[in-house]
C-alpha cells in the first residue's frame, strides 16, 4: 500500500535520515522505510511506517486522516518517536488512530521525550496480532521529559485508546530526565472513555525510574465534565514503585472540575506508593471495591489548592476499601461525599492494618466502618457515621463530632487534648459501649454519649498500682454522659485479659479503675 510518488521520493528512499518540508504537506500518503525526521507540519491520508523509526523532531507535527500504521508489514518492527514540541494529528481531536499489531507478529512502539507545555493527541488501537516483548508485555508507549518548567509537565493528551489483543501493553513512565510527564484528557474535546479493553486484555501503567503515575485533564479553558476511565470488559494496573496521582491541571480552581467513574474489579492497584487526588479532580466510585487497597499499596491522598479547587472521593452509593485517607493540604480541604440517595460505607483498617483518617469533609449519607485488628487514628471534625467492628478507632489532635455511634467489637479511644462528641447524635445513636485507653494516649473525653449497661475498657497501659481497694484516676473524662453508674458493670481488660479483678468508676468526670475484694466469711 505505497503511494507512487513517495516510492520515487529520493529524499526518502535514498537518504539514511530524511527531513520533509512544508511542500510535501498535501501528500496523500506517506510510506517511511528509513529512520525519516519530520521538522514541520505535514498531512497525510495514510502513514506507514516499515521496520524504522519515524520521528517527529522539535516543532514538527504530523497529521493524517485517517491511521497510522505501526509496524505496516508482519514480522517488522517500528518506532514513531517524539521529541522537544514534536506533535502528532489534530488540536480538535481526530479520530484517526495509531494501530499497532495489524500484522501477525509485528511490534510497534511509541517513544516520547517532551517538555512543558507540549501537547501530544493520540488515538491508540492495539490489534490481536502486536508482539510481546521478552518481558511478557506489549511495550507500546514510554513516556520520558525533561524537567517541568513554568508549572506545567509535559503532556500526553489521549482521546480513547483500545486494546483488542486480549494482552497486557504496558505504559512506561520513565523518570530518567524527569517524572513529570502526564496522561491527559481534554474534557471539552471528548466524553468518551479514556480506556476501553476487550474482556482478555489488560493495561499495565507502569512507574520506573522514580517517575509517578499520572493521570490528568484539561488546560484552563475546559468545562466541567465526567467520563469513565475504563469502559469493556478488560482490566488497568497501576504497578511500580510510585505514586499514581490524578491531577486536574485546570487554573481555574472550583469552576472545571473534572471526574474520572472508576468501577469494581477493573482497576488493580499493585503499585507501592499513595493514590493521590489532586487539585479539583474527583474520583467517582460506580461498584464497590473500586478504590485502591491492600497490603500491596498506600493510602489515598487528598492535595486541594487554595484557590478553591477541591479534591472529591465520591462514593455514589457504594461500598469501598482503602488503607486510609490523608488531606496532606493545610486547612483540610479534601471531601468524601456521596452523590447517590442510596447509603455509602468507607471501610478502613482491613487486612488487620493500622492506618489514618485526617478528612477534612465528610458529607451525610457516609459511613466510616473500622474493621480489623489494626488501629484506626483519626484526624477529623465531623464524621455523619461511624460503624466499629474491631481494632481501635483512635480520634486524635481534633473535637470529633459524630452524628452515629455502632460498635460491633471495635473500642473508641481519645487521645489527650481531643473529644469524642456524641451530642448531636439521634438518641440511641450516642450509645458507647467499648473504650480503648493507650499508652500515652490518655487525657481525652467523652462527650455527649449514653454508656451502655454493659461494656468493655481495654487497658493497654500497666495494670493500675493501687494496692487493697485503692484506684488509679486515668486520664479518660467523661462530659454530659447519660447513665455514667453503668460503667461499673463493665469489664476491664488489661492488654486484652482480664484484669484481676479490676472495676471502674466514674467520679467528678473522670474515669477511675480500681481492685475489687471477695470477701469470705467464716463461722
């Protein structure tokens, strides 16, 4: 499939490099069969790239109609690689793809080395025939940079890229000149998926050199908009030792947010490092279990500017995992909300895993269920619901106000300067039943709960020194508590055991345990 006039060029067939100029732009295809630079901007139909590299240099950009063929020949193997501000296709969003593996056997790979403020429109179409490497991946794009400069990385924007090769092709981000390179989407330009995968394909985002994961969207002029990321019925995975961070690159703060729907078992997070959320890009949850989790990765990062553009979970009615949650912007400005009528939960600690909650927001219709063995320290100023199935929930450094109490197993503790508030709790929401008192971790109170007829005080400090009937005060207050004689039929544990017969007491606010007598009579 050669066009005529390009087989007679001699600038391309004779040359060992060929650069091609502004005259040969009306062109209606272009078959490259030696290592060829572009340095201006041409248009073609076709593009066909045979066993070679094709580069697209400094200022250089090529458009096409309708694809670009990479590799155009079974058993071959070709490049299109980028340099400085090299382009490829239309501002507007063409249609017209790269495919890679049309030809049994045949390999074809794109390389980028771009800089700030350089924006790079693909279309990717992997085929069923695209050749594996010895590492058992489709290598078909690796991304390299230089240093960002001006507050701007380099950018890759992405229309849609489909996998038919029922295969994983992988996506190298390479740190070696830099890690600022990002996948980006134009909201504006496009509402179709990011990622589309037939039901055996995979793709594997890979961080490596130091280089981060980074998915981002828009320039400052784009709209408010919501699309998925991965749409059939393949599968993402974000691995390496990195980051994965979505970022919204819009200037404009709280007026272009940004959504990415992420749903079930699609996504595999085996990456080491956090999810971060950025900027005023929300993350939208549309099954459970979506969100990252497990021993294998990190917690969830909330980083919000202060301009207004706020990081956003968005549970949407469902039920997820993570290994905990970090507003890491002075002033808490990230947000966990919940879109849908139906009740959203947010579970943490699983995997018997201690972990964080530092929150700035968390809107009604938000259950955060502790589970596990592990320790939960929070860091929040509202919670609409808390749910406690094991471990410990430790709120810490804050006045936590709780709308909903349920302890399935799972103690409360305060450390010291914090409280735990109950008072705005629905009557027979406020009811505590399971406190935990820490090693270091004492000195802060209950307020406003109703303390259950029975209940359980685990000491995880030394059994108390009073010798005969005598009591140790522990720095544990209890403020306008409801039935406070109760505590005294509670059973204390000390570091998970019975405590040799020790019992509690609340006197002048404080809690206060002490040894009990068994008193034998004789005649």
């Amino acid at each position: 499939m050669k066009n005529t006039r390009m087989q007679n060029a001699a600038a391309i067939v004779a040359a060992a490099v060929a650069t091609f100029s502004a005259w040969q732009a009306k062109a209606d295809n272009l078959t490259v069969e030696t290592y060829t630079t572009i340095n201006s901007t041409v248009t073609y139909d076709y593009v066909y790239v045979s066993n070679t590299t094709l580069r697209i240099a400094n200022g250089g950009k090529l458009k096409y109609n309708n694809e670009l063929v990479l590799p155009s020949a079974a058993n071959t193997e070709s490049t299109l690689y980028f340099t400085g501000t090299g382009n490829i296709n239309n501002d507007d969003y063409s249609s017209a793809p790269i495919v890679i593996g049309r030809f049994a056997n045949s390999k074809g790979r794109i390389n980028t080395n771009i800089g700030a403020n350089d924006y790079n429109i693909m279309n990717v179409t992997i085929g069923g025939n695209a050749k594996k490497d010895s590492s058992g991946y489709i290598d078909f794009l690796r991304i390299g940079n230089g240093p960002m400069s001006g507050g701007h990385p380099g950018r890759i924007y992405v229309n849609r890229w489909m996998n038919y090769a029922g295969d994983v092709a992988r996506v190298r981000f390479d740190g070696e000149n830099g890690a600022y390179s990002t996948i980006a989407t134009k909201p504006s330009k496009s509402t179709l998926p990011l990622l589309w995968a037939d039901a055996k394909a995979t793709y594997a985002f890979e961080g490596v050199n130091g280089a981060n994961i980074i998915f981002g969207s828009g320039s400052w002029w784009d709209s408010p908009t919501s699309k998925n990321f991965l749409t059939g019925s393949g599968k993402v995975r974000m691995q390496g030792d990195c980051d994965v961070i979505f970022h919204n690159h819009n200037a404009n703060g709280a007026n272009y947010g940004f959504e990415f729907r992420v749903s079930t078992n699609q996504l595999i997070w085996a990456h080491t490092g956090a999810t971060i959320v950025s900027n005023n890009f929300t993350i939208k949850t549309t099954a459970d279990y979506a969100l990252p989790n497990g021993p294998q990765t990190g917690r969830i990062e909330l980083k919000g500017l202060s301009n207004g553009a706020l990081p956003v979970i968005d549970l949407c009615g469902t039920t997820q995992i993570a290994n905990g949650i970090y507003d890491a912007t002075p002033g808490s400005k990230g947000a966990i909300t919940n879109s849908s009528e139906t009740a959203a939960t947010l579970v943490l600690g699983a995997h018997d895993q201690n972990c964080d909650l530092k929150i700035g927001r968390v809107f009604p219709g938000v259950t955060i269920k502790k589970t596990g063995s592990g320790v939960l320290t929070v860091v929040a100023s509202s919670l609409p619901a808390v749910n406690t199935t094991g471990g410990s929930f430790m709120i810490s450094g804050s006045n936590l106000s709780c709308g909903s109490l349920t302890q399935d197993g799972g103690a409360v503790g305060v450390v010291s300067g914090a409280t735990f508030d109950l008072s705005g709790a629905a009557a027979g929401s406020d009811v505590l039943s399971h406190i935990a008192v820490t090693d270091g971790a004492g000195g802060g109170t209950f307020r406003g709960a109703t303390l259950a007829a029975s209940g359980v005080i685990d000491l995880s400090t030394a059994t108390p020194t009073a010798e005969g009937f005598g009591e140790d005060t522990l720095a544990v207050s209890f403020a306008n508590c409801a039935n406070p004689e109760n505590i005294q039929n509670w059973t204390v544990r000390v570091n998970g055991a019975g405590g040799n017969s020790l019992g509690a007491k609340i006197s002048g606010g404080n809690l206060r345990i002490g040894k009990t007598a068994t008193v034998i009579m004789m005649r």
